[in-house]
C-alpha cells in the first residue's frame, strides 16, 4: 500500500497535529491489518514529526555499510571529537527508516552526539535474525569508521525506541568477544519480552474493547512478520526477547510511558538489570502514550528527551 492510497494518509490530511487526542482517534479508526499499513501510518505521521529539525553541521543520508545495509550520519556543528549515538528505529520490525528519525537525530547532534541512524532489514522480507545482524555489522562498522567524522570510538552509547529498544538492549551480548563496548544504552519504550507480546496479542485479541483488538493486530504483524508463524521456539532467544540474558549489558536509561502497553516490558527490563547489579534508572512518565518522544506538542516530551541526554553524558562525556 503506497501511502497515496493509504486511508489512514487521507483521513490525516488537514488534521490539527497539535490535538494529540483527535490523532490518535484517527489512528484507531484506521488500525493496520498488514505490514504494508504500518507503514504507511509511519510515513504518514513522518512529516508532522519532524518539521521543523534543528541545525546541524552535516547530515549524510545512506552512507553505505555494505551492498544492502546504510546508514544516515548526523554530525554536530563545531570540531570533534564527539560522543557517539547508534540510534536503531522503531516499527514493529516491519518499519520505519532513517527519514521518520531525522528531527530526533537532529536533537542528539544538537546535543554533540555524532549520530548515526541505520536503515537495517525490515521483516516480513528480511525475517529475524538479518535485522538484528545488521544492527550488529553496523555498530561495529560505526567503531571502525566514527572517527571520519569527528567520532570517538571509545564512547559509544546506543539507543532506540519500540522494536529499535528491543535491538539495542539485544546488541551488547552480539557485541561480547568482538572488542566493539558501549558505554551506555538509552532504551524508550522497548518491547524486551516476546513472549509478554505473545500473551498481550492473545489476550487483546479476545477482547470486545475497540483499543485492546487494535493493539491485538499490531503484536500479531509484528510477531509473525518478524519471526513467522512458528515463533514460539524463539521466544526465550536472549536475541528476540533479552530479558533472557542481560549478563553484557552496560549502564541503562529506560523511559516509558504511562499509558504504553510497553510498560511493564519497561519494569520487567529494569528488574532483570536491578538483579543483575547493572547500573540503570527507570523513568514512567504519566499519561504518556507509545511514541511520545517524537511528539513534542506534548508536555513531557522534551523534558524526557533532555533527561535521557544528561544520563548520556554522564556516562560518555
């Protein structure tokens, strides 16, 4: 589905965006049935989300990894060298691209982050694990090369939101062995627990209330086109779902939102580390939705972002 034909574009068209309430509406009047409509509700939103990005001294767009794998670079104004920011994407695995990010990596170069925003392998065309191996091949490819533009491989941090949470807590155990360390990760409402998903989808799905039957359909696109149908032995792989094993992972800033499904994912994340003994703090901002980090009509999402870029440069600066 093109987003030209996408009923969700047609019906934003006009919209106030700054009525955060009559968006959503919107969207659940126009939930997705297919990894296709997904992504025409984030190409949709895309525009409204980035307007107006701040200035930057450089921003590439698709450097090359490999043959299939690029990234966008953001580099900050004035001389390196500069912390480093891997930032993975979110859309349920099946969406999403560097474009849709570009006010948020704006903010973090603002911020003297050398930001790099990786364009990995969607699902349903490129199931797991390509998506996650990408992540992986870029963040070693970005050690190796930051410092081209003023990047300090010695402090990388990595971070995402939704589905590019849930990589960037299960990068630092592909990491382990390869010399490559991030010093820090900021993880916004990740989902870390496939089979929490599973049994979320399988309960929303049986559920008369509109909301919980939206929610049904997006765990069950994500799921499947990201793992197939036979998903249940991967549940517990540290890979898909790593609350199973945070035994690499380096201090943690996690952030969630009060009304976000996510959220006990988010508790449930910061119990395995609290366990752990891993260094981390954990943020529920009240009445906050999925996705609120690129919303800044709303009230807390500037504060948050801001909060999670002085836990940054505790740890990196």
């Amino acid at each position: 589905m093109s987003v030209e034909s996408s009923s969700l574009s047609q019906a934003l068209n006009g919209v106030d965006f700054g009525d955060i309430g009559q968006v959503f509406g919107i969207l659940m009047r126009n939930p997705p049935e297919t990894a296709q409509d997904l992504r025409a509700m984030q190409d949709a939103l895309s525009d409204h989300f980035n307007a107006d990005a701040p200035e930057v001294g450089e921003h590439l767009v698709a450097v090359p990894i490999n043959q299939r794998l690029t990234t966008d670079v953001i580099v900050p104004d004035g001389p390196g060298s500069f912390p480093v920011m891997i930032y993975l994407h979110g859309g349920a695995w099946v969406a999403g691209a560097p474009r849709h990010y570009k006010k948020l990596g704006h903010r973090f170069a603002q911020e003297g982050f050398l930001t790099f925003l990786v364009d990995y392998g969607l699902a349903p065309e490129h199931p797991f694990p390509t998506g996650y191996e990408d992540c992986l091949e870029a963040t070693q490819w970005i050690a190796a090369r930051c410092d081209d533009w003023g990047g300090d491989a010695q402090r990388l941090a990595a971070g995402g939101d939704s589905a590019g949470g849930n990589l960037s807590a299960a990068l630092p155990l592909g990491l382990a062995g390869t010399g490559v360390e991030l010093k820090a990760l900021a993880l916004i409402y990740g989902a870390f627990d496939f089979a929490a998903m599973v049994e979320r989808a399988r309960r929303d799905g049986a559920s008369e209330d509109p909301v919980q039957q939206n929610l049904h359909r997006s765990n069950r696109i994500a799921v499947t086109s990201y793992l197939g149908e036979k998903f249940e032995p991967m549940l517990d792989d540290p890979r898909v779902s790593p609350v199973r094993d945070v035994s690499h992972v380096p201090p943690c800033h996690i952030v969630c939102g009060e009304l976000d499904p996510l959220e006990a994912d988010a508790r449930a994340y910061a119990a395995a580390l609290q366990r752990a003994g891993i260094e981390h703090e954990l943020f529920i901002d009240s009445e906050m939705p999925h996705g609120y980090l690129q919303m800044e009509m709303l009230p807390d999402s500037r504060p948050a972002f801001l909060r999670m870029i002085d836990f940054l440069k505790r740890k990196l600066l």
